[in-house]
C-alpha cells in the first residue's frame, strides 16, 4: 500500500512539476513561493527545480505577502507545496484555510507543525510519511483525509477536536508509535476499518463515563486490540516552558511533554493551538506578554498558564533565571533511566491521569515500574513524558 501511495505522488509530483516550471510562481517573498489565487489571496507554492523541493529548515510563513502595491492574505497552502522537502518545522498563521492534498507529505525531518484555527478539513495525506511526533486539531476540523497521517512512525499524541465527525481510510495506518488519542468529540468520529490499521495499545482519553461506553460500543473505537478507554481528568504536572532568542525578530516557546497549549494575545484573544515542542512569537521592542495555557481539549488548565514575553530584555532576564538542564529521561523494557547530576533533586513521577507512582529524592537512578504505559517524569525542574515498554 505505501509503495503504491509514494509511486501515486510521485507521478502527480511530476506533472505538478511540469507545470510549475512552464508557468513559474507568481510571488518569492522571504524564501517562500507564492501563487496569486485571487485580488487579495495567495496560496503558498512548491518550490520544484530539477527535480528537488528546495523548501527546508523552519518555516514560519506570514499572514501577509506584499507585492506590486498589493496586501495579500496568505490562504492557502497549494497540494505537495512541501512534499519531499527538507522542512522540520512549520508554523502556519490564521490566515490559511485550506491546506492541499499531500502538502507535506515525505517530508521526513518535519517533526512539528502548528495548523491554523481556521483549517476545517485534513486533507488527504496532508502528513503522511513525515516524523511529527505530536498534533493537535483545531476546533472546526470536521474530516480527516484518507491517509493524512499514513506512515508517521513517530507520531506519538493527538489531540482531536470537539467536531470531528470523520476518519478516512489509512488515515492513521502504520503510525506504530501512536500511543495516546484526547479525543473531544462526544460521538465516536465515523473511522474506515482500516483508519488505524498496523496500530495497537492506543490510550483514547474522553470526557465522561457516557462517552466512553458510546467509543466501546463502535465497531472501529471498540476493537480493545487497538484501543483502551479512558476518562481524561487533567494531567496533575506542572508543565515547563523555556524562552530563548530564535533569530533577529522571532522569540522561541519551547514547550513539548506531548502536550497541547493554547496561547492567548495580550487582549485575550485565542491566536494559537499547537502541540509542537517550539512555537514562534514576534521580538517586539514594547513589553507584551502572552498566557500559555496547557490543554487536553477537554479541560484548560488556567491554574498551570504560563507566561511568555515578546520584549527582548525580559528574554534575557528569563535566561539568566532559569537553570540549564543537562538530564536525559528514557524509558526502556519497563525501567525508566535519569541521567545527569540528580543531587539535592526529588523525582516525581505520574501518568497520564494524574495518578502519582512515584515520590522520592533522587538518588537511584533507574525505576522500574509496570510498562505498556505513558508516564510523566518530573526531575528537578525537567519534565518529559515517556512510553514505558
């Protein structure tokens, strides 16, 4: 099936190809190719030359593309804009509604990506074959294209909204390290029988006990094979968040944990959902702070927000508070290992229901505990979540 998938886009990737290369992009801005879609929109373009894509590295596009005295919206994001490239992070603004059929498909370095609130579908393997390791879907998604996530070996976490109502084929197939599904929607998402094939041991978090039994009782959600229910009460984790200069006018969030946050604007406007380890906020020279709030969908948990700042003196002052971590936290054949200097530390250790398993100054460093689960493990001021096999 996937060599069939790859020789399908690699087919439609050459016409597309062909095509581009007689008719050319409209825009380059930036580093980015854009198409002009209408009197006030583009669409982000693939960047084919000889046969490569040429976009790479981190890609934090722009809700707005100047040219010939025109303002334009960016959109769109054309079908393989990305496909095959060298891209390992991407963060899409608001402004882009439509995201094409294998956007970024085989982009195998891509391990984040942040999708604008404004997106309502998946489309068709959108992501597949990439290394994103954790995604959230933002409110407003109702369908999930057939294999738009087909062959993320690292997917690890996601999130799904509230009105998700559809799950193509293969839309999940061979992600063999899915290990953790917060699904909002109260009824079961309609999923092809083969939408997690290759997949088991997924933990699929919901809202109640009624919820619960309408997932059990589905002929995709109930296979205890593949899925095991749970009701999703918060993590009891205090989540960690670091600041750090990310170029001349970007500040980087480094958050992570497999967790998703919600990040306000200084007028409490909700301007970005990600489950991305980084996101990206503008250097301002004027003070401006921003609400980090961790999220399953289900519950924000306001106790536990945080607080960035785009003000480049206070970046600094968040850098000489904070501590350097030098630790490395892994789970390996039902032992977790720390490593690094622990003196003078307490571990904490939960799942992901908030259960504590563990409480004890940090002096072995290697913990044996049941495996088959996902942990949180808090050591010092270093939190990570790991998969205990």
């Amino acid at each position: 099936m996937r060599n069939f998938f790859l020789h399908m886009i690699a087919i439609a990737a050459l016409s597309l190809v062909t095509a581009g290369q007689a008719a050319g992009q409209d825009i380059l801005a930036g580093g980015i190719y854009y198409n002009i879609i209408s009197d006030t929109q583009v669409a982000v373009a693939p960047a084919y030359f000889d046969g490569v894509n040429h976009y790479e590295g981190c890609i934090i596009l722009p809700e707005k593309v100047y040219c010939d005295g025109v303002n334009y919206d960016v959109a769109a994001i054309a079908p393989r804009a990305f496909w095959q490239s060298a891209v390992t992070q991407v963060q899409i603004p608001n402004s882009v509604t439509m995201i094409g059929e294998a956007a970024f498909a085989d982009a195998e370095g891509l391990t984040d990506i942040t999708l604008p609130l404004g997106l309502t579908a998946v489309s068709r393997y959108m992501l597949a074959g990439t290394g994103v390791r954790n995604v959230v879907l933002p409110e407003g998604v109702t369908s999930i294209g057939k294999g738009a996530f087909e062959d993320c070996a690292q997917l690890h976490t996601v999130f799904l909204p509230l009105t998700l109502s559809e799950i193509g084929d293969h839309a999940f197939a061979y992600c063999s390290n899915l290990m953790e599904i917060y699904s909002d929607a109260s009824t079961p998402p309609y999923a092809g029988q083969s939408a997690f094939e290759g997949c088991s041991g997924i933990n699929v978090m919901v809202s109640n006990a009624s919820t619960t039994l309408r997932y059990q009782d589905d002929e995709v959600w109930g296979d205890e094979q593949v899925f095991s229910m749970w009701i999703d009460e918060g993590l009891a984790i205090v989540p960690s968040m670091q600041q750090d200069y990310a170029g001349e006018n970007w500040t980087a969030l480094t958050l992570g944990n497999s967790l998703a946050y919600k990040i306000y604007g200084p007028d409490g406007y909700l301007m970005a959902l990600t489950a991305a380890d980084r996101y990206f906020l503008p250097v301002d020279a004027l003070s401006t702070d921003y609400l980090v709030v961790p999220t399953t969908l289900m519950y924000d948990d306001e106790e536990l927000q945080l607080v960035a700042t785009s003000e480049p003196a206070a970046i600094e002052d968040i850098e000489q508070e904070r501590p350097e971590s030098k630790l490395t936290i892994v789970g390996l054949d039902g032992t977790i290992y720390i490593g690094g200097d622990t003196h003078g530390m307490w571990t904490f250790i939960y799942d992901v229901y908030g259960n504590l398993w563990y409480e004890r100054p940090s002096v072995n460093n290697w913990i044996n505990l049941p495996g088959q689960r996902v942990y949180i493990i808090k050591v010092g001021n270093t939190v990570r979540k790991v998969y205990l096999n």
